[in-house]
C-alpha cells in the first residue's frame, strides 16, 4: 500500500476506536445503573471489552510507527484484533440490552 492508503487506513482505525469509546462509556453509565448481579456481569464484560480496546490502541500506535514496507503485516493483525473486539462489543451490546 502507498502512503495515503497507510494514512486513511491509520485516521479510519482511530475513528473506529473513538467511536467504541463513546459507545464504552455508555455500557458503563448502563452497568451503573444496574446495581445487581447483572450489572457486576456487566461491568466485567465491559472490563473485558476496554483491555481488547487497549490492545488495538497499543497496536494502532505501533502501526503508525512502521515504514510502508513493514506496516501491512501489522495491519493484518490489527485486523484480527478488530473484529474480536467488534464480536466481543456486539455480545455485551446484545447480552445487556
């Protein structure tokens, strides 16, 4: 991939995570509100769902950091921890409507 391909892929995972911290700290505010033992289910799969969060961040920024040549072995990767993280969103969402 040349260099704008790089950039826009880079800008449209940043989007991603910024928009699953939005919907994150909702789950949260819904997860406080449900005192029970649902909501303590609740809070561990959200606690869950922000470390695999963390782990695209950390790889999101080590993306940024590689040279065109080396940083699509590291996207393809990034893309497997993507849709475990979209999976593991969509079960809380599903789970915990």
């Amino acid at each position: 991939m040349d260099k704008e391909k790089r950039e826009a892929y880079i800008e449209k995972l940043a989007a991603q995570l910024k928009e699953w911290n939005v919907q994150i700290d909702g789950l949260i505010a819904k997860a406080e509100k449900a005192k029970t033992d649902a909501g303590a289910e609740y809070t561990r799969q959200i606690e869950n769902l922000n470390q695999k969060k963390e782990t695209a961040a950390k790889k999101l920024e080590e993306l940024k950091g590689k040279g065109e040549g080396a940083w699509e072995d590291i996207a393809a990767g990034m893309e497997k921890v993507l849709d475990d993280l979209k999976a593991t969103f969509d079960n809380i969402k599903t789970r915990f409507k």
